[in-house]
C-alpha cells in the first residue's frame, strides 16, 4: 500500500512546502523539532486540512484541495499512536484493546490473541493504564490502534517519553510489527538511532522542506545526510545473519560486506539481522593492518569523499554489496592521499557496535 503526499501550509515561522511517496513498509519522517513532522501526519490523519495538498492512499483520495474533496478522520481508516499512550484509564488493558475494534470493518485482520501474543501484553490484560510501565501502556496504545485494522499506521514520537530502558524494552516490539504484520506505517521522529533502526524509508525535513528521501540503505550511508542526522549519530545499516556463537564470547555474522565478529548476540544461528554501524567507529588503512586487536577488517573501495568545513571529513565505502560510512580527520584523508575508486580496508573494532545498534529484520 503506497501513500503519497503533496502539501503546502504556511506558518509564522516557515513554509511547509514538500512531496513524497512512502512504500510499504516503515516511512520514517526525520527532522529536527519544528521541521513540519507533526503537521505532515496530521494532515494524513485529517487533524489538519492544509491550504493545498493532495493525499492519496493506494489510489483513495483522502485529501485533494484543488477539487474540495476530504474524507473525514474516521473514514480514513488510519491508526495513530502519539507521544503519550492516551488509553482509558478506567477500562482495563483488555477493554482499551477491544475498544479499537469498535472501529474496525468486517474482514480478516489480526484477532486480539495474535496482537497480544505479537506485542507480549497478554498477561497486562486485566490490569489498568495506572498500573502499567510507560513501555507496555505504549504497546496497548499499539495493540488498540492495530485492533481497528487500519490501512496505514501513524507514529508521532511513540518513544520520546520513555528512558533508555523502556526504549530497548519496546523496539523489539516495533520491529516484530514492522515484519510480521505488513502494515504500512509512518513514523515521526527525531531520534536517528530509532530510524536506522526501524525505518525501510526515509524522509529528511529541514525547515518545511525535504531535503533527502529514499531507502533507509541509502540515505543513512550518504555523507550529504550526515549533517542532519549530526555527525556522531553518521552511520550505515548493514544487514547480516547470525552464522555462529563462539566459545569465547563472541558471535560470528555473515554480511554482504563479510564477515563480522561481535560480542555475543543472543539469537539462534540463522537469524538476520540489521546492523548499525557508526561512522565514527570506522577506521581506514591502505594496506591489510597486520598485529592490532581489532577483528574485523572489510576489504573496501572509496565511493566518494565529502570534506566538512571542520577538521573532519566523511568516507563512503562500498565493501562487497554493502555500503559503510567513515569519519575520519581532513588530516588523515590528505595523509593517506585517499581518492574516489581508492582500495582501502575499514577496521572495525568488535566492541564498537552497541547491543541497542543491533536490531531484528525479516530478512
């Protein structure tokens, strides 16, 4: 189910002014605050009519100003789960889930024991919202809007209230979401970790404006973005399969690039996954480096260099079918003579990827 989207609104500080097309699969809308994310998914939703636009649902007009046609909110069928979880506080988890098939049309869909199954609340069911983790009211949140079988998924910030812990508590859950319902989702946010993570598409917002939009691959792995993402959250995804778990501690992956080692991933051999891989982590040299510890050395060819106005310049690397980002100083660039079509080796140290840069994918 494909959406697309062209709007045009005008407020006192900037002008929303932008089109794009979000496959199947999680569109991740990214931008600092202010960039016209809420407004894009508002408008979707029918919470804000914009002064021109035109929104369409795989092929169903929701919104086209120029004809003066606007299907009301609660015929769009979307779901939209905010910040805050906004549950009934005095209905139990089972009552908030049920609430959303109210809502829902005749038809096949997921019943209430495969969504309570898929998000892990079935033992929440008789408790109350007051009661609950802000991590499992966000997964009912989830649960209630999946329940009213929707045709896309809107998600405005649905983890910036929560801590770290609560954080990796309910991205595995997204995740699982993400692959094994096959709903179209659109997702705001502005934390780069939860799109690299999460996201199979990409919007960059700046000022109203988008600035970059494309796969996920892509645009992470592109030295022109890294400005937006900020450079010390630069970085590339690469997609890798559990191959072994070693005896001294660490888990060898497979990857398009080649092999990886890293601190023990506790998956079943086998299980792919989805790799974020820090530019500020990757480390060049010329020759195969020979007696250092780190582990993981990739063979690889310089795609394109972009030097910063600062000391710093970013790499782009195509090693194998992959493609890897690395931030190295201007200095260095010039030392080494690095040049576009360039043999290098990026180095990697084991330790480097972070057990919350290591998510799930379907493969």
């Amino acid at each position: 189910m494909t959406l697309s989207v062209a709007l045009s609104h005008r407020f006192a500080a900037f002008t929303l002014d932008l089109a794009f097309t979000a496959p199947p699969g999680v569109t991740a809308l990214f931008g600092r605050s202010g960039s016209g994310k809420t407004t894009i998914v508002n408008a979707v939703a029918g919470i804000l009519r914009p002064e021109h636009g035109k929104i369409t649902l795989d092929g169903l007009t929701l919104l086209d100003t120029a004809t003066g046609q606007t299907l009301p909110p609660h015929r769009r069928r979307i779901g939209y789960v905010f910040q805050d979880a906004r549950l009934f506080p005095h209905l139990t988890v089972r009552q908030n889930l049920l609430y959303g098939r109210w809502f829902a049309p005749a038809g096949d869909g997921p019943g209430l024991a495969r969504i309570t199954e898929l998000l892990g609340i079935a033992p929440l069911l008789s408790r109350r919202p007051g009661a609950l983790s802000g991590g499992e009211r966000q997964r009912v949140a989830l649960g209630r809007a999946i329940l009213s079988k929707p045709r896309l998924l809107l998600m405005d910030e649905p983890l910036a209230a929560l801590d770290e812990e609560r954080k990796a508590e309910i991205l595995p859950y997204l995740e699982r979401l993400r692959d094994e319902i096959g709903l179209p989702i659109l997702y705001v946010s502005h934390s780069a970790a939860e799109v690299a993570r999460l996201a199979t598409t990409i919007v960059l917002l700046e000022d109203g404006r988008i600035a970059a939009s494309g796969p996920a691959a892509e645009i992470l792995s592109d030295p022109a973005t890294a400005p937006i993402f900020g450079l010390r959250e630069a970085g590339a995804i690469l997609s890798a399969r559990v191959e072994a778990q070693e005896g001294d501690g660490l888990t060898r992956l497979a990857t398009p690039a080649g092999p990886l080692w890293l601190p023990r991933v506790l998956r079943p051999d086998g299980t792919p996954l989805r790799l974020r891989i820090l530019a500020q982590d990757v480390m060049l040299a010329l020759e195969r480096p020979q007696g250092i510890s780190a582990l993981n050395v990739l063979p690889a060819t310089i795609s394109e260099i972009r030097i910063g106005e600062g000391p710093g310049a970013l790499v782009r690397l195509q090693a194998g079918e992959a493609a890897l980002l690395a931030r190295i100083t201007r200095r260095s660039a010039a030392t080494l003579g690095l040049h576009k079509g360039q043999q290098v080796h990026a180095v990697l140290k084991a330790v480097s990827v972070a057990q919350e840069n290591v998510g799930a994918t379907a493969g």
